[in-house]
C-alpha cells in the first residue's frame, strides 16, 4: 500500500495513523455490510481524513498512501475530511509522532518557514504563531535571515539564542492547529505549504 516509488506530480499523500479491518467500533451494521476503514493524516496541508478501504486492501499503521486523486488509489472506497474529535483514539495517539515523521522527512520545507515567514498585521508575525517566539525572539530570527538563509534545524539552532528546539516548536504548533477548529491563523492546517 506504500506509495513511495509512485511519487508524482499532482499526487497528494497521506500517513495512517489507524486502521480497523473490520470497520468502525459505534458502526451497528451487520459485520458483511461494514468497510475496512482508517484515519490518516495528510503530509502537505495536514488535513485528517476518515478512508473507507475495499474489503482486500491491505494497509496498515505507519503507510503512505495516495488520497488524491482518489482514482489514482484503486483500494479507496470512500474518503472525507474529519475534524480532529472525529478520530479514533488510536490515530489521537499517533499523530504526535507522524506530525514529527512528516516535519523531520521535510527539513527543508519546515526551515524554509522560518526563512520564509511574513508579516500577517502591522502587530503579527507569522513566526509569532509558533509557541514560546516572542517579539524578541522574532526579531533575533528576521535579523539572522538577513544574513543568510537557515539550512536546518540545527543551523537554526546554533544561530538563534533561545531557540532550542525549532522542530518541536513547529510540531506543537501544527498539531494546536489541528486539534483547534477556532484558531484565527493558520501557517500549516488547510494550506498549500509546498511540494510533496
């Protein structure tokens, strides 16, 4: 079920984060009647998704797969968007993980948010949405951008006193944006953030 080798242009992917063979738990049909189902998590716009699965799929915990277009996944049945409260227990606890699977496999597109990061009002900044980065603490990051691009976390790191863990701050803040349907901003949920 793994998607890796068929990377391509258009083709949006999505992680596992559970998977029940025999359907939903609080589903009361008759065992014939019920789909595989799963929910995962998407990799660009971290949209969670509930994926009804034909009855010989074989798919499991931690598997990349294509969620759009649909058609180019010839096991999914059925596949909507679901709110975070939506998800079962089982993909609440493994999200934290896949968020952190999925910034650490994209270095680049996660560092070039904070090379990248722009005003939102005269007041805000986009790097204002990341836990813990005050006004001061932004503005040590605009001026070290202003003299080179960060190259990583550990760059970031080493270059901003007081930015101890660049990665989890950025993980807190995607996995805050999921769980909070009423956050006024968003950097990461929902938005094209980049190329798979």
């Amino acid at each position: 079920m793994t998607d890796s080798d068929s990377d391509g242009p258009g083709l949006r992917h999505a992680v596992l984060l559970d998977y029940m063979p025999h359907g939903r738990a609080d589903d009361d049909r008759p065992q014939y009647q019920k789909s595989p189902v799963a929910y995962a998590v998407g990799e660009v716009d971290f949209l969670l998704y509930e994926i009804a699965f034909d009855e010989d799929a074989d798919a499991g915990i931690g598997d990349r797969i294509v969620v759009e277009p649909q058609d180019e996944n010839g096991s999914i049945k059925r596949l909507r968007t679901v709110d975070y409260d939506d998800f079962s227990g089982g993909a609440q606890s493994e999200l934290e993980y896949a968020i952190e699977d999925i910034v650490t496999e994209n270095e680049q597109r996660f560092v070039d948010f904070y090379n990248e990061a722009q005003p939102i009002t005269l007041r805000l900044h986009q790097l204002n949405l990341l836990p813990g980065i005050g006004k001061k603490l932004r503005n040590n990051v605009l001026d070290k951008r202003k003299r080179g691009k960060f190259e990583s976390f550990d760059d970031l790191e080493d270059r901003i006193a007081g930015l101890h863990d660049p990665k989890g701050v950025l993980v807190e803040r995607i996995i805050e944006e999921i769980r909070d349907e009423d956050l006024k901003y968003r950097a990461f949920v929902g938005r094209e953030t980049g190329a798979e």
